[in-house]
C-alpha cells in the first residue's frame, strides 16, 4: 500500500492481518534465551563465530565477526543483574550495499519467522521511492526503511537500515521496553548504567 502523506512524503507501509503475522515468537539470535546469564549467552554467540570483545560501560556484552559476508558487531544488552533482553546486530555494509543487503535479510528473515508485522519504506520530497536516490535520501535524514516482526507485549524484532547505511538487526525481549527506560532515566534502578556509551556503526551458519 502506498500513501501521499502531506506534500512531498511517500510513504510505502505494509500491515500484515494477525492471520498471517510472524509464525515463531521465539525470535533470537543464535540461539540465546531471554533471561539467561552473561556466561550463557557469551557461550551461544561465540559458537556462531563472533569473538567476545569486551563489557561496554552499560554492563553489555560486545562481539565481533561476520555476517552475510560483512564485517559486524553485536551487542548483547543485560539487565543489571546481568540477564539478556536484547541482541542488536549491526552488518557493516559499503553504502550501496545497505538496501541489497537490507532486502536479502529480510527474504532470511522472513523465511525463517514468517511474514514481518510491517514493512515500511518512507522518503520525503525531494527523494521518492523508485528514485535510485534511496541512499541519499537515508543519509539525509529523508528516508527510512524498515520491517518488523511482533509486538511490543510479545517481543519485537527489527531490521533496518541505519541513517549510516549500516544494516542492523534488533531482538528485543519484552522485557526489554522497561529495561530501556531504565536506561534514559525513567525507571530508577538500585544498579548503575553508567551512562550512555558511544557505539561503533558497525560465521559460516546463519546466526539470526
């Protein structure tokens, strides 16, 4: 479905009935479990062929490896007494190769989860969808592309391509949207984030 939205915003959005929405909640990546402990989790995502790095100063855990032929780096994102409610992966592609890739992983995806919840594909004027101009447009802050699979009281996962034309993957458990505003300050927690930490834009069998 594709919309005019005020003057010089197209906007392409496709909302799937609940019929034919995502078919496997259990969206994550490499095998992690929601819930389970720091070691776990380093065990699970260093046998998909990503070296552990370091903590990060949010008390998250970061690796680094490949995806989809793409230097990438993932973050597991804990709770502060160290549970996993979240997983971003973010794929290094060379800027022409964000919107291939985005497309490719998405078929993945898709193949794998089910039909996305929505894909949305968004640019404002003077860029519009068909233009060959979609690179500019995301780097400009003009244009968006995304998809989605389930909700927010289930559990959310996210692909899209970043306004650095990087690809990135986001798992979110449930748990996830109170731990977030534990983060901006809108939940007190007896546990420190350490504020926010700058991040970098950043295996033979198939991690997501």
């Amino acid at each position: 479905m594709r919309l005019n939205v005020a003057a010089g915003l197209t906007l392409s959005l496709v909302i799937l009935p609940a019929a034919v929405l995502a078919q496997n909640v259990s969206r994550t990546f490499a095998g992690t479990t929601w819930g389970e402990s720091e070691d776990e989790t380093k065990a699970r995502i260093t046998a998909a062929g990503f070296e552990f790095s370091r903590k990060d100063s949010l008390g998250d855990l970061v690796f680094d490896g490949e995806a989809m032929g793409y230097a990438s780096r993932v973050y597991a994102r804990q709770t502060p007494i160290g549970e996993l409610v979240s997983v971003i992966v973010l794929l290094r592609t060379p800027d022409q190769e964000a919107i291939p890739t985005w497309r490719a992983m998405l078929h993945i995806l898709t193949e794998k989860y089910g039909q996305p919840t929505a894909v949305l594909e968004r640019f404002e004027s003077p860029y519009k969808q068909g233009d060959g101009k979609a690179e500019q447009a995301i780097l400009e802050g003009k244009g968006a592309i995304s998809a989605s699979w389930g909700r927010e009281e289930e559990g959310l996962m996210r692909l899209e391509v970043t306004d650095k034309l990087a690809v990135r993957v986001a798992y979110e458990s449930k748990d996830w949207p109170q731990e977030s505003d534990r983060r901006t300050g809108k939940i007190s927690s007896g546990a420190s984030s350490g504020g926010k930490a700058k991040r970098d834009s950043a295996p033979a069998s198939n991690p997501f």
